[in-house]
C-alpha cells in the first residue's frame, strides 16, 4: 500500500507539471509597444529630389567643393547650402560629364552608413537617393533636406551646428551622340577620405557649418541726447569710453572739459561725443543715420588726429580748415535738437551749437 501511495504521488506531480508547461506554451507571445514617433521617417520624406534649382537665397555662405573621379579628375562642383527650413546638396556638372545617379548623406559623422567588414562607405544605403538614365544627359541635381529632420555634430563651427556631408554620383563622359558610349564610374564631392585606413576606398566627403539667417530688424526711429546730457548730468552713466582713433576719452576726463564756451573746439569734441554716446548707448548701436553720418565722419577723421591735451589747449595740426570742422559741429548740434530723445527732459538740447 505503501508503494501504491508513493506511486500515486509521484503520478499527481507528474501530472501537474505537464499541464503547467502545456498552458504556458498556449499563451501568445507579448508584443513590445511602439512609442509614438520613433520610428525614422522614409528617405523619401526627409530628401527631395529637385529636378529644377529653386529661386532661393541661402543664408550666409554657402561651401563648394570639387566633385572628382578616382584619378583626380575634377568633373565639377558641388555645393552645399541653407535658409531657415531647408539644407540644399547640388551637383553641378561641367564639360561632357553627365549623370546616372545620385547618392548623399548629411549629418553626424559617425552615422554615415558604413559596411560592417571594412568600414567603407555604403552609398547604396544613403538616405538621399535619385536614379537617372545617362541619355537623359543631366548635369544639374539638387536633394533639398528639411534641417529639423538630420542630426549635426558641434564641430568647430561659429553657430555650433556641423554636417559632415558625403555626395556621390555616378558619372559617364559622353561626347558623341552615342549616350550608351563611355563608362560609368563613381564620382565624389572632395575633400578628404571616409576611410583613409582603407588603401582600396577613395570615398571622400567634407564639413558643413549650417549658416545663421540674418534676421532683418524692423527700423526704429534713431534719437539722440544732447551734449549736456552726456557731459553735464551727474545721473548719467556712459555704457564705454568715447573713442577716435586713438583718442581715448572715459568719463570722468570727458566731464573734466565741460563747458565748452569759447573753445570751438571743445564744442566739436562734445558735439561729435554726443551722436557717438547716443548710437552705442542708446540706440543699441545700430549706425548713425545718414542723413548727418557725413557731419560726424568729418569730426571724426579730425578728432582721431588729437590727443585729450590738444582738446585742453585748443591745439590743431596745421592746415586743418577750422570753418568746415565749426560747420560740421552746427550741423550736428542742430540735427541732435530736432531729433532729440523726448524721454528725459534737457534744456541744453539745442543750445550750443
């Protein structure tokens, strides 16, 4: 009985185990979840091809290189380019070379596709990608890539914002009517190898700084304070020194040869002063208007020629024509009264011409 107990027991385990590994093995796998927007876009989407160049102005300068075959050859150019929302890659095809297709990249250097034995680029899996038949005679193709859509290295770019940039085509010389003549072969924009380690491979790409678009700033009206407010206003601080050429004048000597009176000059270093105090103070720099930059070059220009001791002692070079620097500095003083700046209240404003 003893036995048959054991026996029963050890059948009931038995049992038990087989039905757990059978009920495991109906249940169906759980699939892994998908976060929204991960996936990468199709190639598709993110380069275009453009047939016709558009009427576009890129912004700052754009990079153009040599497109050259295995020899050395170059066959010519390629040129990389962007505005606000968009990089363009353009072959440009010189003589009798024409294209067959068309390969690039851009992006960061370490994800340029490569083939995982040899480290060589592969074209065939770059992103952008455009087949053309040779008799259709082409030289000119442009991929246009949204920016928001390709990754960038920091590299030694001003802007911080760095493509490495590979692009290939495949290229046939044809100089008779025969467009089936001539040999296809690899051609890439130049300068320096993917993978110089390679003796075999000759691929070359090169560096892109993505250029900053100016934006234009709305005009504002440009007003300037007079040379009491500059020199003679203890409340008033100057955001830097008063400079021509080597004239170099801080604060605190400029307050020093207040007031001008009789000194005709002085009265033309003040004026001078002023406008100048104004653009960098408060009117964030933007230029002098032109309607007196003319009147404020001339002091300027003479101004530049006199040391802080000269101004003291009402010391000119020789042959300076003293009517037309007094003229200048009328105008000035005249043009500060009519455009004065309204904030601060300043009974010097057009007195002291």
């Amino acid at each position: 009985m003893l036995y048959r107990a054991r026996t029963w027991k050890q059948f009931a385990v038995f049992l038990l185990l087989f039905l757990t590994i059978f009920a495991c093995k109906k249940q169906h796998p759980i699939e892994p979840t998908k976060t929204p927007g991960s996936e990468t876009p199709p190639s598709s989407t993110v380069y275009e091809s453009l047939l016709t160049f558009p009427s576009i102005s890129y912004c700052g300068s754009p990079l153009t290189s040599y497109l050259k075959i295995k020899d050395g050859t170059n066959i010519g150019t390629v040129t990389v380019g962007n505005d606000d929302d968009y990089l363009y890659l353009t072959y440009d095809l010189s003589d009798d070379w024409y294209m067959g297709d068309a390969h690039c990249y851009a992006g960061k250097e370490f994800l340029i596709p490569r083939n995982s034995d040899n480290g060589n680029p592969n074209h065939e899996q770059f992103p952008g990608k455009q087949d053309f038949n040779f008799c259709d005679l082409r030289q000119t193709f442009t991929f246009r890539v949204l920016l928001s859509s390709i990754n960038s290295d920091i590299g030694q770019c001003s802007t911080n914002t760095q493509y490495y940039i590979a692009m290939r085509a495949s290229v046939k010389q044809i100089s008779s009517a025969d467009c089936d003549a001539g040999t296809n072969q690899p051609a890439w924009g130049a300068p320096f190898l993917i993978n110089p380690g390679n003796t075999n491979e000759w691929a070359t790409a090169f560096y892109y700084c993505k250029q900053e678009c100016t934006t234009t700033i709305p005009t504002t009206p440009w007003c300037a304070y007079s040379q009491g407010y500059w020199f003679n206003n203890p409340d008033i601080t100057w955001c830097g020194n008063v400079k021509f050429g080597t004239l170099d004048v801080a604060e605190q000597d400029g307050v020093v040869l207040w007031p001008a009176k009789d000194n005709w000059l002085k009265r033309a270093f003040f004026q001078a002063s002023a406008l100048q105090l104004s653009m960098s103070c408060a009117n964030n720099g933007n230029p002098i208007p032109t309607s007196i930059a003319t009147d404020y070059n001339s002091l300027e220009t003479f101004l530049s020629k006199l040391s802080y001791a000269d101004i003291q002692n009402r010391i000119v070079p020789a042959g300076t024509d003293t009517t037309a620097i007094q003229t200048a500095t009328g105008n000035i003083g005249k043009w500060i009264c009519q455009n004065h700046c309204n904030s601060t209240i300043d009974s010097t404003a057009c007195s002291g011409y």
